[in-house]
C-alpha cells in the first residue's frame, strides 16, 4: 500500500515528512506496511510521552471506549473527565486548578486568547518572534516562526505585537546570557512604552521553552522579567506549554524548571496518550470572569482521552519523569561531545528529552539547514525517525519517548553521529 497512490484524496496543503505508511507501532518503534522498522524520536511530534501503545494507555483506552465514548461535556459529566480534571489540577503550580477541555493545541491558545481578552476587558496580546502557537486564525496572529504560516491570510487578529526571544547561540551582539535576556525584555518595556499602552495589554503569551522555533531554553531572568511586567501593569502571563509540558522537560511543567507560575496555561500534545485532547488551565478567579457559554465545544473532555491522560498521568507520577531526567542529562553529554567532534553542529541544547542539534557552516553560527536535511535522510535510511525545527530550519528536534531505554538512546547517537559523518 503506498500512499502516492492516495495522495489525491489528501489536500496537498500538509507537510508530508516522509512516505512511510505505518503498520503497527510499539514504544519506539514503528513498523511500516512493507514490514520496514524505525526508530520514532518524534512520537507524533512530542505527542506519545509513553512511545506508542503504551500497554496502561490501550487498556484504558479500549475499557472507557466499551462504556461510553461521547454524549459531551455540555450535556452529561463523566467519571474519567472528573478525575482527570482534578488530577491535573494536583499536577500544576500555584492556583492553576481549573480546567477547560478542548481538542487541539491551537483550539486551547485561540480559547486562552478570549479568556485573556474577556478576563481583563482590554484587547492587546503580546507575543514573540519565533514563536508557533498554532494553526487557527488566533493562533496564526501570534505565531512569528515563519511568514509562510500567515502568508495571504492578513489582516490577522489586530492588536497583537512581537517582541524578540532571548535565543541566546544568534545573539546579535556580546552579551552574557543573563544581558542579553534583559535586552529582550527592554525591547518589550519599549513596546508597552511606544507602541501600545500597558493598560490595553491584556496578556503576554510565551512558550517558557520555545517549541517548532528551535527547543529554545530562555534565560531565567527572561521568564521572572516576564512576570514581573505582567504584575506591573494587570497584564496576564500565558505560558504556552503545548509541546514543553507534561512531563517533556524532566519536570511535569516547563515552568517549574524557572519557578515561575503563568495566570494562564496551555498544554495539549502528550495529555492524552496520543488522543486529540488540549486545555485552558487558569485560577477559579479567572476562569470566574469567564461568562457562562460564551465559549465551549461538541468533543472537548471526551472520556476516552481523559482515560488516555489518566493512564499518562499515572506513568507519570511514577519512575517516567526521573528516568527522563537522567536519560536527559545523558543525552546532554552525548550531545556535547557530538559538538566537539564535528564542527557542523554549531549548538546543542534543551531540558530533559526536549533536546536540540542545530548545524551551521564550520566555524561560524551561519545557519546551515543544507547539512541539517542531509542528517535528517540518512538517518531515515538507517531507520531512525527525525524532525527538523527552528527558524532558519537548521535544527533537529529530538523528542523520543520519557521512557526510553539507554541502549535505544545509544542506538539512535550512533546513528546519528555516523550521519553527521558521512552525510555532511
Ligand atoms: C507550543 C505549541 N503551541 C501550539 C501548538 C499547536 O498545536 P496543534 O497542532 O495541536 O494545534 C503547537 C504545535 O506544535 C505547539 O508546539
């Protein structure tokens, strides 16, 4: 079965990385129609926490499926939804205790953007350069990773500004990490000085860890900076944890590495197993302000994937996170030495198993996604699954599952470091 010859039923509009037609998959693994096995270090693109059909997630998948799939969450509650709701509630910072369920990443940012707006009655959002929030038309508005991605669709949500990202390897000038977070946090005192009006900001929005911009580890005192202009002037602070939180970093959020807690957050992705799931997750205080039926949805809390993200979750809160600590901070030292060896890879970055190799031409930090893509299809012919990310599309993103094993981590080095070598 290949799938050129259905391609024609398919809008040619989404990026098709590869031709694989996918059999059955397992943990690491995916196993194609042909009976052709790769290595998954995208897991559905920092979707599968577990790896793929995780034994706890089919299971509870497959018994909530038997008892009931949908009546919504507007007309009926369900047990699963409940417990799942409560138990995120337990797995976040501060007062992030309630919930709103949706069914995709940009459908939770487009839904915290209205919260922002309604909650404080102002219009402004301030959002980043090299940022990726999503697809719709809110999301799209404060997205600033690609032109492509917002190309013929202007005018866009008004109201919304970019400031820049402390991404600290293309710094335009000689700083220390810490001068040149603050820097970007005095472009954005510039912003709410010249451009816009504090008290017409209704939220800052910023992935604590930047995603599809290039795994992005920001300076702490660019985040603390964050809250404090947001304390400052009654702005709310979105963190955007779709691809960063639930469990990625080595913590359950992005933003408890940083000890900075949003008003607002956002998760999606991993939260339930592979299932489409996403939230909203606010204060009772917020979430108050938010008038009853001004906003809501036919799927959002479907039972099926809050049992999914109850499963997760278990895994979770057991032996997953400390394993993708350490498997993380092996990771980090493989990759350094990978750095030193071959001076096409110009940085190597990230928290936990949200890990970053961007390549540049030798010597210099001149992005070189040449080199990048080469890596990309040899390790492909070698049966290992990469993704490339960032703003200059130089990087790869390596997102393997939290439970990887150390033998599947060596594998996957080997291969790519013998890439490197003879593809670049
Ligand atoms: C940080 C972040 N926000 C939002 C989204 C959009 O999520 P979705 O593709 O599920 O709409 C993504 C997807 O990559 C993301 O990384």
């Amino acid at each position: 079965m290949k799938y050129s010859d259905y391609s024609a039923y398919f809008a040619p509009v989404v990026t098709k990385e590869t031709d694989i037609v996918v059999q059955s998959a397992k943990g690491i693994w995916i196993t194609d129609v042909d009976g052709n096995k790769y290595m998954d270090f995208v897991q559905g693109i920092a979707v599968n926490a577990l790896g793929h059909c995780f034994e706890t997630v089919v299971r509870a998948i497959q018994e909530q499926a038997a008892n009931i799939i949908h009546a919504s969450l507007n007309i009926v509650s369900y047990p699963a939804t409940m417990e799942f709701a409560k138990r995120l509630s337990e797995s976040t910072p501060g007062s992030l205790n309630v919930s709103f369920f949706s069914n995709g990443g940009a459908e939770a940012v487009d839904g915290a953007l209205k919260l922002a707006k309604i909650a404080t009655g102002r219009p402004g959002i301030i959002a980043f350069r090299g940022s990726f929030h999503g697809r719709t038309i809110g999301a799209t508005s404060i997205t600033g990773s690609k032109a492509r991605y917002r190309k013929h669709l202007e005018p866009l949500m008004p109201s919304v500004y970019f400031s820049g990202y402390p991404y600290y390897f293309h710094r335009d000038i000689d700083l220390s990490e810490a001068e040149y977070a603050e820097r970007r946090l005095a472009e954005l005192r510039e912003i709410i000085s010249y451009t816009i009006d504090p008290s017409d900001v209704a939220a800052i929005i910023v992935e604590p860890v930047q995603g599809e911009g290039g795994y992005i580890v920001p300076h702490p005192e660019f985040l603390s900076g964050l809250r404090e202009i947001c304390d400052k002037n009654g702005i709310l602070l979105i963190f955007d944890e779709i691809q960063s939180g639930f469990g990625r970093t080595g913590k359950m959020w992005a933003s408890q590495h940083f000890g900075i807690i949003p008003d607002i957050m956002t998760a999606g992705k991993a939260i339930a197993g592979g299932l489409p799931m996403s939230a909203i997750i606010s204060s009772k205080e917020i979430m108050d302000k938010w008038e009853r039926g001004t906003h809501g949805t036919t799927f959002g809390g479907n039972p099926v994937c809050a049992a999914a993200g109850l499963a997760v979750l278990d895994a979770l809160q057991g032996e997953v996170l400390e394993n993708c600590r350490i498997q993380g901070d092996y990771l980090s030292e493989r990759l350094k030495e990978l750095k030193d060896k071959h001076p096409v890879v110009g940085d190597v970055r990230g928290l936990g198993l949200m890990k970053a190799i961007e390549f540049v031409e030798p010597g210099t930090r001149t992005p070189n996604p040449a080199a990048m893509s080469k890596v990309i299809l040899a390790a492909r012919k070698k049966g290992l699954l990469l993704l490339s990310c960032g703003i200059f599309q130089n990087t790869i993103r390596l997102a393997p599952p939290l439970n990887i094993t150390r033998d599947e981590l060596d594998q996957a080095l080997e291969t790519i470091d013998s890439c490197i070598g003879f593809a670049v």
